[in-house]
C-alpha cells in the first residue's frame, strides 16, 4: 500500500515518469525493512538460543533412571517430547503431562511402552476411566461424621472407587464413591534403601507409611488417575513432580518431596514446606543430587555465554532455575557448607 501512495505521488505530485516513480518508491519502502534486518537481527535471533532444548535436557537429567515425573504445562511438557523424540535425550523417563491427563486417551498411553520407558502401571482398569465414567467420583462418607474416617491403604482406596458402587445424589448417578479423606502409602524401608529412594544416611528418618488427607469433596478424573499411578508405583519407580507444577496437584504430599534439580522427588521422609520458595519449597533439598545436576549436567540455552534476550516466555523458567539454586544454596549455607559454593 506504501509503494503505491508513494508512486501516486510521484507521478502525479514530482511529474517522475512510471519507471522511475515506481524505482524510487520500491527503494523508499525497503528502507524499512532493511532497518529492521541490520539493527534488530542480532536482538531477535535464535541462532545461538537453545534454551527450550536446554530447559528440556535440565528437567529429566534431574531425574533418577525409569522415573515419572509429571509436568503441568506447554513449557515443561513439549520440549521434553522433543529432546527426548528427536534427539534421544533421557528416554527412560515418562513424562506425564496434568494438563492431559483427564482424558481416557491420554491415561491409555500411560499403559504403553514409549521408547526405553516401560509401561506405567495403573489400578483402574482402562473401561472404568472411559468416556465420562468417573469424570467425578464424590466423597460420600460412611455416616455423618467425617472425623471417623480410618485410614485407608492408597492402593486399597483407588482399587475400591475403581469398581462400581454405583448411587445417585441430587438426580445425578455416579459410578463410585470415596468414603474416607484419609489415606496412606506403606513404606518397605528394606526396599527404598535398596533401590535408593532414600540413601543409609537418612535410615532413621524414613516414615512407616506416608499418611495425606484427601481435603476435596470430590475427586475429578485427573486427580484419581495421579492418585493411581502414585499408589500403584511409589518406590517401585521414582516419581516426580516438575517445579512448574501446582501445587493442588500434588495430592497433599508437599512433605514428602525432596528438590534435586528442577524435579521433586517423592521420598517416605516427613519434611516442612517452606513456602518462601512456592512448589521450589516443597519437602527438603538433596543438596548433593542438586550440585552436582547443576555443575555436571545442567545446560544453560548460551545464556552463560552470549548476549541473548530474555522474552517474557523464557522469564519462568530462568525463574525455576533462581529459585532451585537460590534454596539449594541457602541449606547449603545452613549447614555450614560455604567451600561447596566456591568449586
């Protein structure tokens, strides 16, 4: 639309003739777009810029060999399918996306072998998750005192609402129900020694069961499927919740996680949330798993290296990473380690 204005007026307004007009209008208008070749360019280029590569490659080497981790988000989620897809990064690790999971499809993947990943192994059988079955399942207690309730084996809970006990309240009918918010997860401490959930150092802090509350009044089909595969797996594989998670998501086991890297561990050791670090916060920090993660196998997008611009879309996760060294550094310094900082 310039070029053509520009002609008009040179033709009409200059008295240039057609060939010339139209020369000196083209010319005027590329000006632009040069202008913005030379002087952006360097600004806006991602040649040198890997960070959702990197990013990617930082989630799951933060994570212990076969392990689950369950991320939240696009950020967290793609570019972990990519390294992994494309360039064959960590592909032991199943990546389970929160934001998929309540559908039937997605959950069915879980079931499947995917690269060096085995099948995750669930409770539910796949017909009760199908189409709109337990898109909600109510808590519906065993009489009108909820401060009854006995603690129930997880495994033993999810098996119950994964069979039908079908009622209807409110002329809605539901396949199941939950009749207790309290439930646990048993611990062999001969087990998570052995296969290293918990190193012998911390022998005497390992809980006999981790016991959580179900502090909803329902459960949707997402929650129920992430309350199968912990209950169905836990310490036979490691399990992992992403830094970029919710922390709604995680079901009431903040406690019992454990920092080392950009991924939470679940572990059957009872630790306070701190909560100056949000999801970062959760559980205690494996310090020695975090250093060398980040020393040794961390890659930094050439941010470390480049001048680069940060985007608005890369700032989180520049965050994850401030705030998971930020907290590693400050138990570090806790517990009078500063050499460990200089190496």
């Amino acid at each position: 639309m310039a070029v053509v204005a520009l002609y008009q007026i040179f033709i009409e307004r200059i008295k240039l003739s057609g060939t010339v007009g139209a020369a000196v209008s083209t010319a005027l208008v590329l000006v632009a777009p040069l202008l913005m070749g030379t002087q952006n360019f360097d600004d806006h280029s991602r040649r040198h810029h890997t960070g959702a590569r990197d990013y990617a490659s930082n989630f799951l080497n933060s994570v212990a060999p076969n392990a689950i981790i369950f991320t939240y988000g696009d950020n967290d989620t793609y570019p972990l399918w990519y390294a992994q897809e494309v360039e064959g990064i960590r592909t032991d690790v199943r990546v389970v996306n929160l934001s998929l999971i309540a559908v039937d499809w997605y959950i069915d993947q879980m079931r499947r072998k995917v690269n060096d990943s085995p099948a995750i192994e669930m409770t539910i059988s796949s017909n009760a998750y199908r189409g709109r079955k337990r898109v909600v399942t109510p808590y519906r207690p065993s009489d009108n005192d909820p401060s009854n309730d006995a603690y129930m084996n997880l495994q033993q809970f999810v098996k119950f609402i994964g069979e039908d006990h079908p009622f209807k309240y409110e002329n809605r009918s539901f396949e199941s129900f939950y009749a207790s918010r309290n439930v646990f997860i048993p611990v062999n401490k001969q087990e998570v020694l052995a296969n290293g959930t918990v190193s012998t150092a911390d022998t005497a802090k390992i809980v006999d069961r981790i016991s959580f509350a179900i502090d909803k009044n329902s459960l949707i089909k997402d929650d129920l499927a992430i309350l199968d595969i912990i209950a169905t797996n836990a310490f036979k594989r490691p399990i992992y919740f992403a830094v970029t998670c919710q922390p709604s998501k995680m079901q009431g086991l903040r406690d019992y996680m454990q920092l080392e890297g950009l991924a939470l561990r679940l572990i059957p050791v009872n630790t306070k949330t701190d909560n100056t670090y949000s999801v970062v916060g959760s559980g205690r920090v494996n310090t020695e798993v975090v250093y060398q993660n980040v020393m040794e196998k961390f890659k930094w997008g050439n941010f470390d290296k480049k001048e680069l611009f940060v985007d608005r879309s890369y700032m989180p996760s520049i965050q994850s990473h401030r705030l998971m060294m930020l907290r590693t550094t400050n138990v570090l310094l806790q517990e009078g380690r500063r050499i460990k900082l200089l190496l």
